[in-house]
C-alpha cells in the first residue's frame, strides 16, 4: 500500500484530466476497473460536469530568468484548475495571485479554483518575502476546455445481489494522506474481497471529490435501493487514531458495527456524529439519497497541520498506519459479512461441546477463557432473533472470537442461519 502511495505521488491529479487517467490507469494494473468518462455538460442533479483541465508547465520567472516558482518542482504550485496565463508583470500586480500560509511559512499551500475562471500560484510563505518589486515572466501552460470527468468503478459479486459500496476520491495531486492513503487501502481491500467468496456484493468507486460522487449517483440512481451499508474510506495514512464519522441515521446496522470493531482490543478511537461537512458522505447521505453509509479516517479534514499543505507527504503517511487502517477495514467487513440471524440446533440447556472438540479438556479452573466465553455467549443468544451484531453488543466480547465462535458451531451443526425470509421465532 506504502509503495503504491509513492509510485501515484508524483501525477498531478484534479477532478479531471489526464493526471485522473493516468491514476486509474496505474489502478487498472491491480484491479480490473472499469472506467467511466462523463462529457463536459452533463447535467448531474443540480450541477453540471466541469470542463477538462490539463497541464504541462507553470512558472514565474525573474527578470534574470530564473524560475522563482516551479511546477515542475511542486505541483502543488498552481492553484488546480488555472486557466492559462501568460504575461509580464510587476510585484503589485503578481501580488493578488500569489496565496501562501503564513503561519506555516515552509509550507506550499493547496488551493483549487474548479468552479470559477481564474488562476494563480501558491509558494511557501519564506520564498514569498524574497520577492524583490520586479517584472516577472509568468506562464501557466493549461487547457481548460470540453472533455470528460473519469471515474473508475470494480464491481464483485456476492452469492447475493446486495451491495456494500466503498467510495474514495482521486482528485488531490501530490498530497498523500489525502488522499492517496484512501486510494491505496481501497485497492488492497478490493484485491483482498476479490479472491474470497462473499455474501454480499461489493462495489469500489474512484472518483474525484463532490462532483465524482454527484455524478456516480445520477448516473445509478436505480441501483441505490440494492445498497445496504457504505463507507467512504479516506485521510487513513497519518498517526492519528481512527475515526469514525455516522451516517446521517445515526443508528444504522453500518454504524454499529464499525462502534463495535474499532473498541477491540482497546484500540483509541473516535465516534463521530454526522454532519453534512467533509468529504462525499454529503452526498451520499444527502436527504434525497440518505444511504446507511459513514466515513472512515484517521484525524479529519482540517483538523491536523499538515492538511491541503506541501506538509502532507510520504513522511506523513506509514506503512504501520495504512495497515492498521487497512486491518480496521477488513475486520468492518467481516463482522458485516457474517452478521446473520443464527438458531441453535440444541436449544434446550447448553449443548455439549467437549464431545465435539469445542470445550478445554480441562475444567474447574478460575477463568474462562475468551474462546468458550464467546462459545456459550453465541449459544445463548442464538435464538433466531439475534444477529452476530447484537452478539457482541450484548456480550461485549470483541468481533473476532465471537466470529471464529460462530462458524466453529455452525461447522459443528450446533447453529442454524435463519433464512431472511423467514419470520422471527421468538
């Protein structure tokens, strides 16, 4: 994941263009994603998809000729979605179109410009003090004319045609918790589902932020009723605990479980609730599609120093915290997976387990170990009302021996799934 993080580092990405392409490109070699070009003017609810923007080259030059801001060293130096500029102009009148922090004054800003004609350059604020009352040459070499915006879409199929959607953005340039961390782990997550058989189907989405989720959803509107739980996976690279943001139900089986599998093992968390502030769980959490999907990060947007700046590097990220990201994610889906209603074969006491090679060979001792604990509690609860979810509620065992529980006592015959059709037996 690290390593994939670093080979898209360098593309200047955007919410669309060659640098989206060429990303997805580099997906396509892991997984078989389908891609998908909308036109410039498609309508897309009340928005309409932007025209397409490319670029070569960007500088300001001094009177001697020498590049003082560089694309080519950052790109992260053109404001996204300049128009193309060139001209000669002296500080004053540079000075507008020049943004920088500072109070971080090594740092390059990010800035966009999607949605208005404009242009300009971001430069740490320690270079910008350096700039003497000069003309300067400054050239932005970009298009911005009718095209496409590309997405990316994987779809697997489950032994069901309910899906879980897994959404993550691709239109941020070299900045790498946001969000090439999303980008990477939604890969191997989607490498890993790929080669296991499911219950559920799953659909993975790469697509730039806001307008990539507006689209997808205009363009599937007649698929959303078959999307049970959701997540937008995204920021999962730097050293801040995981943090879960709610769906817009607040309740949701999605919700829950995710509460549930970040308090294993005393893992420091945070449970969020929703608000209509962030990243593409606005959409699709927006009244008229209000699906039962959450967000899954690290420290959120906005909230740690290094964000939308030069700051947010492959320094930033680790190989330990995309795997434990990654881990988190798994462990979602597994406890989603197997949240069934289950039956006991044997309901009348507590079936014997030793003679089936399910209890220690040794009793009488002080403890109980978390394995036949999670053994009884799945027996007990295994009334044909209760789900592996309201399991671990109750119990408060965490997901995995509760999970290896109930597949040892349905592998033994001890436990029955209850069809979903079938009417609760209380």
């Amino acid at each position: 994941m690290y390593g994939l993080a670093r080979r898209l580092y360098p593309i200047c990405r955007s919410i669309s263009g060659n640098g989206v392409r060429e990303t997805l490109a580099v997906l396509h070699e892991l997984i078989p994603l389908e891609i998908h070009e909308v036109a410039s003017g498609t309508p897309v609810f009340d928005w309409t998809v932007p025209k397409e923007w490319n670029i070569r080259d960007a500088y300001i030059k001094n009177s001697r000729g020498e590049r003082v801001v560089d694309f080519q060293r950052s790109s992260l130096h053109v404001v996204n979605y300049s128009v193309p500029v060139r001209a000669k102009l002296r500080l004053p009148e540079l000075r507008p179109h020049l943004h920088s922090l500072p109070e971080q004054p090594g740092w390059i800003p990010y800035r966009t410009s999607y949605y208005s004609e404009s242009w300009g350059f971001c430069l740490a604020h320690k270079d910008l003090l350096t700039l003497s009352d000069d003309e300067y040459e400054v050239c932005i070499d970009s298009s911005l004319q009718p095209g496409s915006l590309s997405y990316g879409e994987y779809f697997i199929p489950g032994s069901t045609n309910e899906e879980v959607l897994i959404y993550t953005h691709t239109c941020h340039p070299s900045l790498a918790n946001d969000n090439l961390s999303g980008i990477a782990v939604v890969t191997q997550l989607a490498r890993l589902l790929a080669a296991r058989g499911s219950r559920y189907s799953y659909r993975f989405v790469f697509g730039p932020g806001t307008i990539g989720s507006i689209t997808w959803l205009s363009r599937n509107q007649e698929r959303l009723q078959r999307i049970r739980h959701g997540l937008v996976v995204v920021l999962v690279g730097d050293p801040g605990p995981l943090t879960y943001k709610r769906s817009r139900y607040g309740d949701a089986e999605i919700d829950r479980v995710v509460q549930q599998v970040l308090r294993a093992g005393g893992r420091a968390h945070r449970i969020v609730d929703f608000s209509p502030y962030g990243y593409d769980e606005r959409q699709f959490c927006s009244p008229g599609i209000n699906l039962p999907l959450g967000r899954l990060t690290r420290t959120p947007n906005g909230e740690y120093p290094e964000y939308h700046t030069s700051a947010d590097n492959l320094d930033l990220i680790s190989p330990g915290t995309l795997a434990e990201s990654f881990e988190a994610c798994t462990q979602i889906l597994n406890v989603l997976e197997n949240n069934v209603r289950l039956r006991s074969t044997q309901p009348n006491c507590e079936p014997q387990l030793g003679k089936r090679g399910l209890y220690a060979k040794t009793g009488g001792g002080k403890e109980v170990g978390q394995r036949e604990y999670a053994l009884l509690w799945v027996l007990n609860l295994a009334d044909g009302r209760h789900r592996l979810l309201d399991m671990l509620e109750r119990s408060g065992l965490e997901p995995e021996p509760m999970y290896q529980a109930s597949r040892a006592l349905l592998e033994a015959g001890l436990l029955e799934i209850v069809p979903e059709n079938e009417e609760k037996r209380i």
